[in-house]
C-alpha cells in the first residue's frame, strides 16, 4: 500500500514527527486509563508462572457489572 492510498488518519499519523507521535500516544494512554484501562496482564494459566492464588480477575474494563463473555478470536 502506497502513502496516497492510505487512510487519511494514517497518513497525519505518519506525518507526524516522532516526538508529536509520542505525545499524541501519551494522551490516548492517558485516556484509555480515564475509562478504566487497566496496566495488569490477563491471567495465563497455561505458564508454568501462573499462581491461581495470586491471580485476581477484576471487573472487565475495570467497571463493576461487566464480564467478559467471550475471550479469543471470532
């Protein structure tokens, strides 16, 4: 794919210099924590590391009354 064949919102992304770039993610970092992003990894419990014990599972997309349904490809 070609730069004129790209989306537009790609290409003001790519247009941007590498310091805008990293600004512009650390908003939508910042964002994703403001609607309840959570940092913590989603329990493995196929790695020889995973403690059933020590891991919790939170509330999905840290609000109260929400579950996952369905985990994986569709």
């Amino acid at each position: 794919m070609t730069f004129e064949e790209m989306p537009d919102e790609w290409q003001e992304w790519l247009e941007l210099t590498p310091i805008e770039r990293f600004r512009q993610s650390e908003q939508i970092f910042a964002q994703y924590l403001a609607m309840g992003g959570s940092l913590d990894p989603d329990p493995d419990p196929t790695s020889p590391f995973y403690d059933p014990e020590t891991s919790s599972t939170g509330a999905a997309y840290g609000r109260p009354g929400l579950r996952v349904l369905r985990r994986g490809a569709v």
